[in-house]
C-alpha cells in the first residue's frame, strides 16, 4: 500500500536515492537499487508505487506497474506494522497481483512489517498478526536499521536459490536431445 515505507527500505538497504514523504504516491515510477548481502554477492531491489484495491483495473497508478512485478523473481509484501488490518491488507494485496496475473500468487514471497520504530520499546513484544501463515516474515524500520540484516539474508538466499534454479533448468530442459 502506499505509505508502508517501501522507498525508505530501499534508500536504506542500497545507494538508491528515491523521493521519501509522508504522502501516499510519493513514488511514481519503479526505483532500483544494488543490495550487498554476502562478500560479492548482490541482488536488486525494486521499490514499485503502492497498490490499492482496484489497481488491477487501473485504480491509482495500477496496470503501469503491475506489469513490473511480473519480472521479478521474489516478492516482500510490506506492511505498515501499525495497520489495523494486517491480514486484510496483504489479502488485498495478493488479490490485485491474482486479479491481474494468476501466475504472479505462485512466486516466493515474505511479508516486512515496517516501521517498527513507531512501536518504540513495544517492538520487542510484537505479536505477529498473521500467525499460522507459513510464509517469512520480519519486523523491520528502514529509519532504525532494525531487523534488516535478517531480512537481508532472507532475500539474498531465496534470490539466490531462484537464480540456480532457473540457470539448471535449461540444461535439464536439453539433456535428453541427441
């Protein structure tokens, strides 16, 4: 969603320098950034507009950038750690993606609860408002740093895992040719 610190996480994480404000659709194209994560290691982390309920049928800035996620390879569903409706919210988000591009709900993905730092001390008693979802999650702030290194290595595995697969997968495609 808009707002849920997506620009601020890449600011921190790489040397990219997207527009951070305190309004929704600061960002209004796809920003990049180069995330270090292991000696020689990297991946690029993409920061797209937020989603609203309807952007699949061009709502906010909607199919512009839907057609972005179709070329990655990992998803983090970010989500405003002080939303109400956490589980509503990431449902909404998953619908958009299947309403657009089935194919997009059967790529990894995490969720990051972001801006942890408005939780002050609380932080550290957070209750994970997704509970029995089996899918990664991490409690984050882009402003404090706090649990990105987690995070971090999360996506640099699962990155890495996706690139293996799909470096294997022409080989065994041929094998069998003669």
């Amino acid at each position: 969603f808009p707002n849920a610190g997506k620009s601020t996480l890449l600011a921190r994480l790489s040397a990219a320098h997207p527009k951070i404000a305190d309004y929704p659709f600061t960002t209004l194209e796809p920003q990049l950034g180069i995330v270090g994560w292991a000696e020689y290691e990297s991946f690029v982390l993409a920061d797209l507009p937020g989603l609203l309920e309807g952007a699949h049928q061009g709502k906010g800035l909607g199919l512009r950038f839907l057609r972005h996620i179709e070329r990655t390879r990992i998803l983090l569903f970010a989500i405003d750690c002080t939303s109400a409706t956490p589980a509503s919210d990431l449902e909404t988000l998953r619908q958009e993606l299947g309403h657009f591009d089935a194919g997009l709900l059967g790529k990894p993905y995490a969720i990051a609860f972001t801006k942890a730092d408005l939780l002050g001390p609380e932080a550290a008693d957070f209750a994970d408002p997704l509970v029995g979802l089996e899918v990664p999650r991490f409690l984050i702030s882009g402003v404090s740093g706090f649990g990105l290194r987690e995070l971090v290595v999360w996506l640099g595995t699962a990155v890495k895992q996706h690139r293996r697969v799909e470096l294997a997968a022409p080989a065994e495609e041929f094998s069998g040719a003669g």
